[in-house]
C-alpha cells in the first residue's frame, strides 16, 4: 500500500487505529468505512465490522465502560475484533472516537491484541475553540443539564476535578492523546490529521482522512449523510431545559435516544437554520488560544505526521460575524420558536404511532379468536379444573395426584 | 533521587505489603540503589493508594500470610479503573518540582486522592476477580414440602419475605400447597422501597437509589406502587382467590426472628421438629445501602464484561459477600418524601379496611425513618470495597473458605 499523503510505504499486516477526537469528522468517517466495506475488503483493506456500532462496542469493551445499558451487547467485543485484526493479511482500519480515552493499560492491551504487525495510530483534531461548544452540546444530547459557564468554569479548572472535565480532556488533549496511544510507536507512525479552518473546500477534509487511510478519495466519493448533526444556540437550550424536564424518572434511556436525541435534536432541531452557532466566549477564547499555542509547540517537536497543519489547531483570534451568543440567557422567542417546531415534530410520530397501535390491535383482536377457537374443549375442561383447585382442596389434591402421575415437575404459579 | 526509581522502590515496597506513605517515602530517600526497568511507567496514584489502603485491611492478613498479597496487587496496578471518573493522576513530586510535560491529568499525592476514585478502582478489581471466577450457579429450589403439611403462601417486602420464608423452610415448613393461608409481610413503605431497590440491584439491574426513586415517584403519582409492595393489591388479590379471612398482614416487625414467630403464630404452624433442613442461599441477601450500591457499580461494570448467566452468578457471589445480619437502614430523600408519606397513608387505610387479619401496628407502616442516611456513604463504600476486594482474593489465591 502506498500512501499518497504521507509517501509512507506500508508492507506485510498494518492496523490503522483512529481514536478520535470526537466532534472531527469521526461518523462521517466511520460511515463511509462501513459502506464501503466490501470494496475496501477487495482491495485489501478491511474495516471489520457486522453492525455500524461494532468498533463502539469493542471500545466500551476495552475500557470497560458502561453506556447505558449498551455495553451488555458490547461483552467480548474487543476480543472478537482484534481476532478478526489478526486473522487479515492486509490493511485493517479500526475507528472510534472514544477509544481517545483509553489509558495507558488499555492501549497497551489493544496494541497487543493485535498481534505482530506495523501498527499507525491516527488522531483527528479541531481547534479548542471549535471543539469545547461542540462538546457542552454533546453533552447537552447525552441528558446533561449542566449550564454552559458551568461547564466552561469546569473544564478551565487546572484541577480538572470532576468526571466532566476528566473526559474532555481525555478526549480532547491532543498531546496526552498521542502521548497515551503512540508512545510506543515510531512517531512515523503517528498520524495526526487536522480539520481545515471554516471556508476551506468542503472535501479537504475527507482528502485528508483519505490520504492518511490510504483510500482512494474519489473511488469512494461521499454518499453518505450521516454526521453528528449540530444545534444552534436556542435549540441547545430547548434540548437542555428538556432534559430538566424528563431525566427524573420520565424517560428512560432508550426512549431518550430515540425521541430527544434521534427524533427531536438530529432529525427536527438540527435542520433549523438562522440561529445564532455556540461559540465560546472572549475570554476562553483567548485562553484556549494560549493554550493551543503550547500544544502546538509540543506537537512541532515531536516528529509526528501531520496530515493538514498544525496552524489549523490555533483558534481564530476572534469568532463569527454575529459574536457570542449566551446560551445560558438565549432569547426566548427563539427558543419558544424552537419548541413549537419539536412540538409539530412530536405531534406527527405520535400520530404514526398511534396508527402503528390501532393497526396492532386489530391484528391481536383476531389473533386472540383463532386462538379461541383452535382450542378443544379438553383444553378448556383442564383450565377449569385449575381454577377451582385454587379454591377447593379436594380438587387441588386430585390434581397434585394426576401431575405426579404424569410427572410434570412445574406447578401453577 | 528520581522519581521514576522513588516510583519503583514504593510500587515494590507496597506489592509486598508496606502501608508508608508516598510523602513518608519520599522523605525518607529509599530508592538510591534501584533499578527501574526500562519501559515501566509508574501506575496511577489511585492504583497505588487502593493497595497500601488494602495491606491494612485485617481481611487482607491471610493474603500477606500466605506471601500472595502481590499478586492482588497486581491486579490492581495492572488495570484502569473502569467507567467515567477522573483520568489517572501521575504521582506529585515534591520541590523542587520537576516540570511536568504541561499537558495530562495534573499530580495527586495518593492521600489526596478521592475517595469516590478509590471506590472506582476497588470495583474494577472486585469485577475481575468476579469474571475470573463468577461462582457456582444458585441452587433454585427450596426443600419439597412434606406431605399433607399445612399450605401456606408468604408475599411482600421481597428481602424480608425472603428471609421469612427460608427460615420456616430451614425449619421444616415449606411454602406452597392449596389453598394456602396467605401471610403478607409489609414493612414501612420506605423500608420496602428499599428492598424492592436491594433486589432489583441483586437481580443485576445497575439502577442507583435516588434513580429508582425518581421512576416510581411518576408511577405513584398514577397509583402504582412497585407490585411486590403493592401490599393492597397483594391483599386484595389473594383475597379473591382464597377469602380475606385465610389473608394476614404482619406489619413491621421489628426483626427477622419476630417476623417468623409472627407469621409462624399466624399460621398455626407446629413448633420444628427433627433436624434442620437445608437450604439454598437466599435469593436477595440483607444488604446495607452501601452494600447494595457497591453491588450495582459492579454489577454495571460486568455489564461490559460478561454475559448471562455468569454475570447474574457473579452478581449473587458478591451479594453473598457484602451481606450483613443487621444491615443499616436507609430512609428516602426529603424531596421524596411527601409522595412516600402519602403512599404509606393510603396503604395503611386500604389493609386497615380489607377485613384481614392484622398482626402488630398498621400505623407504623406510615412512619418514615428520619435522622438516618438517605443514600450510600462514600467512606462505608470503600470500606466495603476494600474488604470486598481482600475476601475474594483470598478465597481465588489462598483458598480460603467462602462464607455460607
């Protein structure tokens, strides 16, 4: 294989892992991978994978992590995937943006489980700036209802105490990241791909990925539509005050997914536009500036191959046209304007589904008579008889005789 | 001195059961003469404390006596702690400070590493302990019934009844039969609720207490009440089948024996006769709050680690473990409290009026327990932890009996 981004030569068995970081691009990616599975397989190049979410179960395996009740389809799912890496004598390209939390101990295990071969570890980056509204909105659709300077207060706390800021820094520390995944690689090895800053051509990234994957971007042009949709500022909100609404008991984690998360954030919200984007205020702004200046200095030192530019990592010094817009004090006519779309939104899938059920119903209501009448009347003479032994004891008695004669070994209940 | 050989020396020090201090070891300056491997990164300072925290557990004394402590302790340094928390401190170094690489989770002496953290890691250890050896299935049945001994059915508080039930079959008296005499155990609604959530958990449902709470608050609200503790309906639906006058309550009984001479009483059941028969393990044990929530964290973590029937084994191995005779009692949070007080009123008033037989005080099962912890305490937590973590070891690396 040979990669046209990089001019690396790669021989004999290679795993490609790409870890992260969320919010770059990663679905779109994994996407793609997935629907072009059988081709990349032809030409060498497998991404092992039954159902889309295999990787993100192997990485909630891996990391023992529990997600909601998810991870009890997730038991031995790293094992059966680093068996599938072993059994290929290509190209293997393994994705999840979670696994950029791996510890030491749990990369070490992946690395392992991969048996010998040439190992290249690949991190996605934004800048901060980008990255830290992405990730409070994350948070937002994954049932947190915890205010936006909250959160901001909460991950600028050089104590990073807390489990919110310990897993956005896990994710989103690019120089810890590569430290904890690429430390035992040749940092040739170590592929670091940056997303262009807003305005540039809307497949460089995808090119990027591409390059460094070793795929053909254009044999495998795009046609996917999956993404992980954004939000605008007062349907963060709306999201957020709903959550206030429906965690105590109301919705349980199934029904969120798929009537908040699914239904109302990435199939209703997140196609409204003219809201004003999250952003960060100034004053993280210039913090994550500085910030992002000493990584980009640690990155430049240690031989990694950039795929992009480490200037992509800096932070545009000022945001967008329309400035920052609070989301902890939105504007409520936009947010009310928000919750009427969720509400028509709502309204026509209970419709569906109330038609879904009358539809059921009927379809029981006759099942229910030939059920009826399929039965002989031996049967109804023994459910009968089960009944009045629940209220006279010779009759329970006799019963008991005639099912130890039978040797049935159960009991009514 | 370096820190990468004060790391070895005290990471040796502690797998073989030292209990000093990161800063006591510091300061004394034992490392002058070790040999780090190479490649050897030193594990997290949570890693480190869980293991001098456990060498001073009395259950860890037939590991060290044995000379396999370090091998718990490997165990422990060896694995991340599992789930969301903080990310792995590195170990603090003292002045003059060696600059750090400015980016990672900052230093933390292991002392000051928080408790909830410790709990963390102690669950990844109790889980793989647990997945290394989940236990034996549970032996279902209770004892077959004698002939023509007199039927009798038990429901309600599920851990309570449980225990009722076993004790009597312990006994010679074995529920079943018909038509049975009915005898429903109610206990304090608050007391019940937190039975029915001790064996939700025991069922391998990670649910947390306040969680549970908050579900059946809305399910209240449209009058229903967790089924096993739904004492009107129990009643009312025995009463259907048998009669009200074969239906009796005992309500509240101050401790597991007065409940069994209560309904024993109530029953009309001879006095035991013969030997005691056995019986298998209870099937919900008589867990403290912190009991039952180290099991769920646990339980959550095998989630991810095994599949039935080893996780629901694996499940009931460490109840049995965390098991205590007189468990602390839990009351519910003051903002549950106002539809729990309404709920206790209103059952009261349906058994009062049901025609039943009532043994003991139907008042008391509207009194809430106040001045008592309302949720799991972190320090009993790691206690639990620690002694968790000790007693299995030693029943996997020393062969120590495992308790009945």
């Amino acid at each position: 294989m040979s990669d046209a981004g990089t001019g690396r030569t790669v021989t004999g068995r290679t795993v490609l892992v790409h870890v992260g970081a969320p919010k770059t691009g990663t679905s779109f990616v994994q996407d793609v991978l997935w629907l072009n599975r059988e081709t990349l397989a032809e030409q060498g190049v497998l991404y092992p994978a039954d159902r889309f979410d295999e990787h993100f179960l192997a990485a909630l395996d891996l990391m023992d992590l529990p997600w909601g009740g998810l991870e009890r389809q997730a038991v031995g799912a790293w094992d059966r995937l680093a068996e599938r890496v072993r059994g290929w004598t290509g190209t293997v390209i393994v994705s999840h943006e979670i696994l950029a939390i791996a510890s030491r101990q749990q990369v070490r295990r992946a690395l392992d489980s991969f048996g010998e071969c040439e190992v290249h570890v690949v991190l996605s980056a934004r800048d901060l700036a980008r990255q830290i509204p992405a990730e409070w909105q994350e948070n937002v659709k994954h049932r947190r209802t915890l205010g936006y300077r909250r959160f901001l207060d909460s991950i600028t706390d050089p104590a990073r105490t807390g489990e919110l800021a310990s897993w956005f820094w896990g994710v989103q520390e690019v120089p810890d990241i590569l430290d904890r995944w690429g430390g035992r690689l040749p940092p040739g090895h170590v592929h670091l791909v940056t997303v262009p800053k807003p305005g540039a051509p809307r497949d460089l990234l995808w090119r990027r990925f591409a390059s460094v994957l070793g795929l053909d971007p254009d044999a495998l042009a795009p046609e996917t539509d999956r993404s992980n949709p954004s939000l605008g500022v007062p349907e963060t909100a709306l999201v957020r005050r709903l959550n206030q609404r429906v965690n105590h008991g109301v919705l349980v984690g199934d029904d969120y997914r798929l009537f908040v998360r699914e239904l109302l954030a990435h199939r209703t919200l997140s196609r409204r536009v003219g809201s004003p984007r999250l952003e960060v205020p100034p004053d993280v702004r210039r913090w994550a500036g500085d910030l992002s200046d000493s990584w980009i200095g640690t990155l430049a030192t240690r031989g990694y191959d950039v795929v992009g530019t480490l200037e992509d990592l800096r932070p545009d010094p000022v945001g967008g046209a329309e400035g920052f817009t609070d989301p902890d004090r939105p504007d409520e006519a936009a947010v009310a304007d928000a919750a009427t779309d969720a509400l028509v939104a709502l309204l026509e899938e209970v419709t569906r589904l109330h038609e879904s059920q009358r539809r059921l119903e009927v379809e029981v209501e006759s099942l229910h008579v030939e059920l009826e009448r399929s039965r002989s009347l031996w049967f109804r003479f023994k459910r009968r008889v089960v009944l009045v032994a629940g209220e006279h004891r010779t009759v329970a008695l006799a019963l008991g005789v005639y099912r130890s004669l039978r040797g049935r070994s159960s009991r009514s209940a | 001195m370096s820190l990468d050989r004060a790391a070895w020396s005290w990471t040796e020090h502690l797998r073989h059961g030292g209990t000093t201090t990161w800063a006591a070891w510091v300061a004394a300056a034992r490392d002058r003469d070790v040999a780090v491997p190479a490649g050897w990164h030193p594990p997290g300072a949570a890693q480190l404390e869980l293991v001098r925290r456990l060498a001073d557990r009395p259950a860890a004394r037939p590991l060290l006596a044995a000379g396999t402590f370090h091998r718990l302790a490997d165990l422990v340094l060896q694995r991340s702690a599992p789930g969301r928390g903080m990310a792995p401190a590195p170990l603090a170094w003292p002045a003059p400070a060696t600059l750090g690489p400015g980016f990672g989770a900052p230093p933390a002496d292991p002392v000051d590493v928080p408790r909830a953290e410790l709990v963390r890691v102690g669950v990844g250890v109790l889980a793989e302990l647990l997945v290394r050896s989940p236990g034996a299935p549970a032996a279902a049945r209770l004892p077959r019934r004698r002939p023509l001994s007199r039927p009798f059915q038990l429901c309600g508080a599920p851990v309570t009844t449980d225990a009722v039930r076993r004790s009597l079959a312990v006994a010679g008296q074995v529920a079943g039969g018909r038509p049975p005499q009915v005898v429903l155990l109610a206990e304090p609604l608050d007391e019940a609720l937190a039975q029915v959530w001790s064996a939700r958990v025991q069922d391998g449902v990670p649910v947390r207490w306040r969680g549970f709470l908050d579900r059946w608050a809305r399910r209240a609200a449209r009058g229903e009440l967790p089924p096993s503790v739904d004492y009107p309906a129990l009643a009312a639906l025995w009463a259907a089948q048998v009669g009200p006058e074969r239906v009796h309550v005992v309500a509240a009984p101050p401790d597991l024996a007065t409940a069994v001479s209560t309904v024993a009483t109530a029953l009309g059941l001879p006095p035991a006769r013969g030997r005691r028969r056995r019986c298998p393990a209870p099937q919900w044990q008589p867990l403290s709050a912190e009991g039952v929530d180290v099991l769920r964290r646990v339980g959550a973590v095998l989630g991810v680690r095994v599949a039935e029937p080893e996780h629901r084994r694996a499940v009931r191995r460490l109840a049995g473990l965390l098991a205590q005779q007189r468990p602390r009692r839990l009351a519910v949070p003051e903002e549950h409290r106002p539809w729990v007080a309404r709920c206790a009123a209103e059952v009261a008033a349906a058994l009062r009026e049901g025609g039943y037989a009532v043994h003991g005080d139907l008042e008391r099962l509207a009194q809430l327990r106040a001045g008592v912890p309302t949720g799991p305490r972190a320090g009993a937590e790691l206690g639990l932890v620690l002694d968790g973590c000790a007693r299995l070891a030693a029943q996997e690396l020393v062969g120590e009996a495992e308790p009945r």
